[in-house]
C-alpha cells in the first residue's frame, strides 16, 4: 500500500521532492498531472472531473488501497477521490485548499476564472515575476526560480481550465466530503495567504480528521517545511493498522 502524492497549481510533482528525501518508507508514487509538467492526453480538457477520474485510474491501477497526500488543488482533488472511491484510499492527508468554510475563491483565483483577463495575465506572465511572487509567499528562493521556470504554455493553459471548470467547486464537490472514511490528517501553513489557516479547522470538521497540523509557513508548506511535514505524515500513517 504505498504512498501517493499529488501536487497542486501552479506546481509540479517536484512540491514533494523535499518531503520525500525526509521519508524513511520508500514505497512512494509521486503522480505529475496532465499539463503540470507531463503531457496533455488526447481529449482531455483539463476539468476538475478529469483529473479526479485521471487519479482514480491511476490508483486502479496501483491495486491496492493507498495513503493518499495532497496539496492546494491536490488536496481539492484528492478529497474528492477519497469521497467517491474510498475503497481505494487507506489513509488521507492534505492541505492548503478551503474545501470547506467558504464558497468563495481567493482573488488569483477570480482573476484565472475570468475570460480574456486571465489570458492576459498568463501572456504577461515571466519566470521574474511568478518566482517574486512565490518568494513574497515565503517560498525559499531556489524552489521558487525552479518551479517559476517550469510554468509552460501548456501549464498556463491547463490552469485556466481547471480553475474555469470550478467556478461552482463547493457546490458541486463538498457535500461528498461526509463520504470520506478513510483516517484523515489535515496540515496547514500559519501564514498562508492564499488559503487562511482559518479554513483548517472547517476543512477538518467536513472530513472528521483525526488531526489538525499547523506549521510556520505560507502557502507552500511542502518546500517550507518538509522534514515537519514528513514528520506528521509518518506518525499518521503508522497511526492506521495495516
């Protein structure tokens, strides 16, 4: 039963790089999703729908229950899979997305939704400026040039696709939250700016988490403080029997 992690926006698998060099297990499945660094399938349009059913099929695949970790839009994602398909997930951590406590997107997010407005701002974007931004979030600097540098033409599209497909998440996704069974661990930055820490205590309540985690960092938990994180991850996981 390994471990799976996957990552969230605009990010790719590497978030967990440093969280995974603290692990002591080594059975590890690191999922890139669609556009996020790895390719596009043909067909897929990048919904919040198609990455769920994308992670549901590559945890069929696996064939065996997982500890499923997620982060910002993984989280988002991850949550849903557990929902839908708890016979797949053995144990749930993540954090850094409001899947509860709000039905409102923070202003980015607003931005990326709106037609025209969001093309404008992926075309003016450069790596300067998204690796300034994710330094202001507390991201140390050689993280946030690297994960400046990977945000494609393809990336910048598929963002725009998921957040469009998600307008109406809390709608359509968080009365599912109540399906979740699987032991649930919820961690979160203190200082995150774009999903407030207020939101962990809700985010716990929906999915009864056995735990709340809060760490000093902003939103990128994973590369702020990974030896943390890895720590709690390791303690939940062996909290669950076999």
């Amino acid at each position: 039963m390994p471990a799976v992690f996957v990552h969230g926006v605009p990010d790719t698998h590497h978030v967990w790089d440093d969280v995974i060099a603290h692990l002591t297990r080594t059975d590890v499945v690191v999922l890139s999703l669609p556009g996020f660094g790895s390719p596009v399938p043909e067909g897929f349009t990048s919904t919040k729908e198609e990455y769920a059913d994308w992670i549901i099929a590559r945890l069929e695949e696996i064939g065996t229950p997982v500890d499923l970790v997620g982060h910002d839009w993984g989280c988002i994602l991850t949550s849903r899979v557990a929902s839908v398909r708890p016979d797949l997930v053995r144990t749930w951590a993540a954090g850094g997305a409001q899947i509860a406590g709000t039905d409102e997107w923070h202003d980015l997010a607003k931005l990326w939704q709106t037609p025209e407005v969001g093309e404008q701002w992926m075309a003016a974007l450069d790596p300067s400026e998204l690796s300034k931004l994710l330094q202001a979030n507390g991201v140390p600097a050689q993280h946030a040039e690297e994960n400046a540098s990977r945000m494609d033409a393809t990336m910048k599209d598929s963002v725009l696709r998921l957040y469009r497909s998600a307008v109406l998440l809390w709608e359509d996704w968080r009365p599912g939250l109540a399906d979740i069974t699987s032991p649930s661990l919820v961690f979160w930055g203190n200082d995150d700016q774009f999903a407030p820490e207020q939101y962990a205590e809700p985010v716990a309540k929906a999915v009864r988490a056995t735990g709340v985690i809060r760490l000093d960092s902003g939103h990128w938990t994973p590369l702020q403080r990974p030896r943390e994180l890895a720590d709690a991850l390791a303690q939940h996981w062996a909290s669950v029997p076999a």
